[in-house]
C-alpha cells in the first residue's frame, strides 16, 4: 500500500510488546488514525521525541484497512509545544484538551478545521501569558461547533421566536442544555432544567460562534457574571454530547485557577432557573 504523508498532532501514545508504540494522531488530511510504530520505544533515529502527547509533526504513514492499524514509517518534528512540560496548568490544559478531541471525534470523520482547531488552541497556550479566563470555555465550545453541535442563541428553541440581539437593559433568556437552545418567555417552562444568560454573556457567545478557528482571547476582560454563565453553558452542553467521561478532568480540576466568584447580589444568573 501508498505511503502517505500529512501534517499531525499527537493525541496518545502506549507501549505495545517490547519495542513497539501505539499511536493516536488527529491528521490535517486523514482525520483520526491510530497505527503502530515498530521498534519506537528503542529507535534513536525515527521516532526521538516525536511521539510525545500534544506534539506538532509531519507523519509517514501506510493507511490501513477497516479497523486495522495504520504502520507508521516515520515522523519529523514540526513544533515541540515546551511551556507544558514547564508549567502544570498548561500541561493540565493541553492533556485535556488532546484527550477531549480524541474522545469526541471517531475515526477518520474529523475535518481540517478540527486539526486547525486544536493546533491553534495548543500554539494559543504555548504564547499566551497570562492565560485568560475563558480560554478554555472557548475551545470547548468551538469544538462542538465544528462538531455540529452548535447552540442555538438566536432564536426560542420551541417556537422560533427571534430572541437576539437584545439590549444591555433587557433581561436576562434562559437556557436550556437539554434542548441546546435559548427559551422565550412564553416557552420557559419546555426546556427541562435551564439557566440564565444575560445580554453580554449572549453578544460574547454569538461572537464566538462567528469566529474561528478559536477567537482572540488575549487583550479581552470579562465580569464575573460572563465568566459563570458562558462555564455553565459550555459545560453543561459538552456534557450532552461527551461519549465517557475524560481522565484528564479530575487532574484539571484539581491543579486549575479556581472559576472567578459571582458578584454579590447576581447569584441568580448562574443557579438553575427552573427545573424539570
């Protein structure tokens, strides 16, 4: 079979037999491939320091058929992503947003806006300093964009009704997980448990959903209220469509910068509005 080359990340890597590694890579051209590389685990030549989780390389590869594992020829390095390995925040963040691509897309189905997506996301955490607070929201919810899980945030799920662009005096919509989708007023009680957005979190979230492949977090501040109700969105539609809970959440959560406290007096806006 063809040897095919393509620009990859990669995504997992476990030892098989004595010499041998199993990789999972999320391509430019071929989606998701996992192979085998023979004698990776003693090769001083082809695989030094390419097989690594969230390394940028350019891959050689035979494809393989149905199920079977493609045979990795080669790799070359095209970017080493250090502040990871130096900084346990960002090595948190990169091994769970690698092991979140991974889970959440299935075999060779994922596009170049994936790859372009993670590569940026992992480039974004390599300069970024220091990292906003919405970093990885952002990544989150772009995605499940690129996924097809996009939330509806223009318009009442249930009946159609144009719901944005909305005034900064206007009160807040509530949104339904479940549904995927903002609730009218006249149709608030049809989208089981929901929570409330505010009119700035909503002008924040269409601006992401209109940007790509992640937008520009580095010059941006937000309130406190924006920061809880754009994590409650994210989080809880990722939830919807997540296949099985990730490892690298508990070591997240664990070493992460707390979430930014409420304003006192708005703890409203981020509890659940209604329920079943």
């Amino acid at each position: 079979m063809r040897e095919e080359r393509t620009a990859a990340i990669v995504l997992r890597t476990r030892v098989h037999g004595e010499s041998d590694k199993i990789v999972t890579f999320l391509t430019q051209d071929w989606g998701k491939i996992t192979g085998i590389a023979k004698g990776a685990k003693r090769s001083r030549r082809r695989f030094v320091n390419v097989l690594e989780s969230f390394t940028h390389i350019r891959l050689r590869f035979r494809p393989s058929r149905a199920d079977d594992l493609a045979f990795i020829l080669g790799c070359e390095l095209l970017q080493a992503f250090r502040r990871p390995s130096q900084d346990l925040q960002r090595f948190a963040l990169a091994s769970y947003m690698v092991e979140l691509a991974d889970v959440m897309v299935a075999g060779q189905e994922a596009g170049q806006e994936i790859y372009a997506l993670l590569l940026h996301a992992l480039a974004s955490l390599e300069a970024l300093s220091p990292l906003p607070a919405l970093f990885l929201p952002a990544f989150e919810l772009r995605l499940l964009v690129e996924l097809g899980y996009a939330p509806n945030l223009r318009t009442c799920h249930v009946c159609g009704t144009s719901v944005f662009p909305r005034a900064p005096d206007e009160p807040a919509l509530l949104f339904s997980p479940s549904l995927s989708g903002l609730l009218c007023p006249r149709c608030d009680t049809q989208g089981g448990a929901t929570f409330r957005l505010s009119p700035a979190t909503l002008r924040l979230l269409q601006t992401w959903l209109a940007s790509g492949p992640l937008p520009d977090l580095s010059a941006e501040s937000w309130s406190p209220r924006i920061c809880q109700e754009t994590r409650s969105l994210v989080s809880r539609l990722l939830a919807q469509h997540l296949p099985r809970p990730l490892k690298s959440l508990a070591f997240l959560e664990r070493i992460d910068v707390p979430p930014v406290a409420a304003v006192p007096g708005q703890a409203a806006c981020i509890d659940d509005a209604q329920s079943g």
